[in-house]
C-alpha cells in the first residue's frame, strides 16, 4: 500500500487554534490576515503621511516662487 496514508484519530494542532492577527496577534475575526482595527490604524497612517508629504511638497514649492494648483476633487 504504497501512498496511502493510514489515519485514525483527530488531527491536532493548528486547524484547532482560532486564527490571529498578524499585527497585534489577537484571536479576532479576519479579513485577509489582519484585523478590523489593526487594517484601520494602517490605513489612517498611511492615509496621513500622505497629506503630510503633499504638505511638505507645497512648502518647497512656495519656498522657491512656485504656485501649486489646487489638489484635484474626486467624484
């Protein structure tokens, strides 16, 4: 019986452990890995050193005589 594997008994380990956020590492409920309130502080995050970089950008540009335009709106 070559390739058959004999099983006999409850499989063990981690199909029994509830699954756990790779950020924070707490059981919670997870959409792709990470959870609601871990996916929301890195969103946010990035969110903000985003505007901040814009920020920045601005002031450079004002710095040298540069007008920037006006960030475009979306729909």
């Amino acid at each position: 019986m070559l390739g058959k594997a004999i099983f006999s008994g409850t499989i063990s380990g981690m199909a029994a452990e509830p699954k756990k956020c790779m950020v924070c590492g707490q059981a919670r409920t997870l959409q792709g890995g990470i959870c609601d309130s871990c996916r929301q502080r890195i969103r946010d995050e990035a969110l903000g050193r985003q505007s901040g970089e814009r920020g920045d950008a601005e002031r450079e540009l004002k710095k040298h005589g540069v007008t920037p335009e006006p960030p475009l709106k979306k729909n």
